[in-house]
C-alpha cells in the first residue's frame, strides 16, 4: 500500500481578526513544533493572511486560502488570485467547499475553472466534495460526489491530480451541525471516491492521491477517523478556531 502523508487543515471561515490570529498561531505554533510526520495547515480569512503569512514563515505550517479566482487579475470584485495569494507564500487553495455553493452559487463548472486557474497560478487545491442531508436520505450521495469529481477535473491532467490536488470530503449535513458521520459511512464514501478517481484515471491512481475528512471533526473523534488506512486527514472548521483544540487534533493518535 501506498504511504499517503497525513494532512490536517484548519479552515477559519469567517472567523479571526489580526489580533486572534497573532494570539492564536503563537501558542498553535509551539504546540506542533514537534509535528515531522503529517502535513499541517491553516486556511485564515483573507484579512489575516499577510500576518500569518509573516508568523508561518520558518515554520512547517502550510497557508491556505479559503478561495481562488481563475485568473491572474480582472474586474472581479471582491475576488482573490492566485498571483495575489502566492506574493503571501500561500501553498494551498480551498476550492468548491459546500457554503460556497450553498451561498455563493458555485457550481462544477465555476469549481472547474478555479482548480484550472489555481494549478495554472502555482497553487496546490483541497478540493471539496459531499452530499446535503436531503440528497443522502433520497439515497444520492455517489451521484453527487461522483459529479463533483467529474466536473471539478474536467480536463485536469493525471499528472495535475498527483502533484497538485488533495480532496476532501465533508458531507454537508455534518459541517457545523454538530453532527458526524460514523467512521464507517465516511470510510465507504472515500472508498466511492478512489473508485471514481480510478475510473477516470486509471487503476491505482487514487492510491496516490490524498483525501480528508471535514465535518465536525473534534479532539474526541479525530483518532477514530485516522485509524483507518482510507482517511489521510481532516479539513476541521469550528473546532481549528481553538488554538488547544487544533494543537489535539493536528497531535491525532497513529494507529
């Protein structure tokens, strides 16, 4: 089996002035200073993005972004791009996360054009998939996921997917609700996911490629989620927003 590095992102939504952003990475840094064996990121809002990028810098701690835009610049107001985000030494672009379809109308061809537009620009992605409650009570959680897939690599490369891509999946009815999926339906969907990947790219490619699970992920559930050999990660919202809780999770128990 392939050894997948494993991967913990903390997204921070809207959440986080310069302030608690310092007060914030000083105690989250020393807290995983001694981290060698996972990668460890952290998806600020745009406003703290230069101060993190100033703590982070002698540090092992990946940037992320929350979004990217498609191209370099433009009249796209309130937009980002990939040469803005790069100028800061951000390495990672959170693309197609559920609240910006829900609120912002993204959809697979816009996702599309941002994971283009982020490989393009020198960005690495976390790609974001997953069903809503209603569509995994109406028994549509593969259709979903495999059209998120589908459409968000459309015309991506094999060689693209391997370096630069991470995939999450967070199934919608458990992001910030407090609610979870069982290690096994999370498991079962990961393994849909290789399967999908596999289909369009070959057999065994999904074995190279990185895929985290987000959705209320916690310091009490984070340990169950990576012992198992499908899950290399977790893309973490409320609970990264506590520098003790984060400093937990990203410290995982290995099996």
């Amino acid at each position: 089996m392939i050894k997948r590095t494993p991967f913990i992102v903390g997204n921070w939504k809207m959440n986080k002035t310069r302030a608690q952003t310092i007060e914030f990475l000083n105690k989250f840094i020393k807290g995983v200073e001694h981290v060698t064996s996972k990668e460890i990121g952290v998806a600020p809002a745009f406003t703290s993005l230069v101060t993190a990028s100033d703590l982070l810098k002698n540090t092992k701690i990946k940037l992320c972004s929350q979004n990217v835009h498609w191209d370099e610049s433009g009249q796209y107001t309130g937009e980002i791009s990939s040469l803005m985000l790069k100028d800061y030494d951000v390495e990672y672009a959170i693309i197609g996360h559920s609240e910006r379809r829900k609120f912002f109308g993204e959809t697979n061809e816009s996702v599309n054009k941002r994971v283009k537009g982020a490989i393009k620009g020198g960005l690495k992605i976390i790609l974001c998939v997953g069903e809503t409650k209603e569509e995994r009570e109406a028994g549509n959680t593969e259709n979903i996921v495999k059209n998120h897939l589908i459409g968000g690599f459309k015309d991506i490369s094999v060689n693209e997917l391997l370096k630069d891509v991470t995939i999450a999946y967070e199934p919608v009815w458990a992001i910030g609700t407090g609610l979870n999926a069982t290690v096994e339906q999370a498991v079962e969907v990961h393994r849909f996911i290789r399967t999908t990947i596999d289909s369009i790219y070959g057999v065994g490619t999904s074995q190279k490629v990185r895929i985290l699970y987000g959705g209320s992920v916690k310091p009490d559930n984070i340990d169950g989620f990576m012992a198992t050999d499908d899950i290399d990660g977790a893309l973490v919202g409320g609970a990264s927003l506590d520098a003790e809780s984060f400093i937990r999770i990203a410290n995982f128990k290995e099996a």
